[in-house]
C-alpha cells in the first residue's frame, strides 16, 4: 500500500512539473531527438561501409580461389 501511495505522489509531482516546465521539457526533447538523429546516422554510415568492406573481401576471395 505505501508503494501505490508514493508512487501516485511521485506521478502527481511529474505532472505538475510537466505542466510548470513545459517549454524546458520541449527544447530538452528537440535536443535528443537532434543528437538522436547525428547518433543514429554515424551509426548507419558505419554499418553500410562495414557491410561494403566484407562484400568487396568476399569478392576478392572468389576471385582468387
């Protein structure tokens, strides 16, 4: 029972936060989702070269053999 108690005070005091900072809880979000995006990009280029690396080593290997 204290737990459900605590939490729906911790839940209420989020709310409120929300409601009070909103314009803060906004700019914090369009910053992740911009970091988010570089992130996920460099991690994409990474992954095609990598992919490309093998396909041209699995080439060259045929092509030896």
């Amino acid at each position: 029972m204290p737990f459900i108690l605590i939490g729906l005070i911790f839940f209420a005091l989020g709310i409120l936060g929300m409601i009070t900072w909103w314009w803060f809880l906004a700019e914090i979000i369009k910053g992740l989702i911009t970091l988010s995006l570089v992130f996920f990009g460099l991690l994409f280029v990474v992954v095609g070269s990598r992919k490309l690396l093998r396909g041209s080593k699995a080439s060259d290997e045929e092509g030896e053999g």
